[in-house]
C-alpha cells in the first residue's frame, strides 16, 4: 500500500468517490448498512479469521460483483469501456467492506 496515493484518508480516490457514492445517497446507504449488518451476523470466525475479516472478506466480494453486474457499458467494448473497468479495479472494496462493517460493529457495541 505504500506505493498507492491516499485521497481524503482512503486508499486513493476511486475508493473514495466509490464509497461517497454509495453513503451518501439514502436509499443506498440504508442497504449497504443492512447488507454490512447481515454479512456481520452471518460471519462464522474460522481462525486465523476473525468474524470481522470474515465479514469484511464476504461484503467486500458482494460489492465487487454488484459494481461490475451493474456495469452500464458491461456490454460494449472500447476506450470508456476500458477507463472505466480500470477505475472499479482500482476500488479497495476490502476498506469500504471495512467501514461498514466497522460501523455495524461500533451501533452493537
């Protein structure tokens, strides 16, 4: 990580625009809440793996795969096609997993 730029304390800023994105819009913000909420109650700790990084591990995925199903050029190919599937590469989904999760973890306690 040492090597990535760090945008307004994330890994770099389309992990940033990403998660501003998506808590910033109510309705989204309610389901990823929920969904953090869920992917935390389910989590079976597996050691080494807490049932936090498990949690973190098993939303992050779900983020990744929900970002590129919903990939409007999903279908076309090109230069935008091509910009675009390199700025959701660059997504640190396991740190917005993590600040979910982190969250759901800081209402229970």
């Amino acid at each position: 990580m040492s090597n990535e730029k760090q945008y307004n304390g994330w890994t770099n800023y389309e992990t940033w625009s990403y998660f501003t994105w998506i808590s910033n819009e109510e309705s989204t913000s309610n389901f990823y809440n929920e969904t953090a909420a869920q992917f935390y109650e389910d989590a079976e700790p597996s050691a080494p793996l807490t049932k936090k990084d498990v949690a973190v591990y098993n939303m992050a995925d779900f983020m990744k795969s929900k970002v590129n199903d919903e990939n409007p050029l999903l279908d076309n190919s090109g230069y935008y096609l091509d910009i675009l599937q390199a700025g959701i590469d660059s997504i640190n989904f396991d740190e917005v997993a993590a600040a979910f999760i982190e969250a759901v973890i800081t209402a229970t306690a």
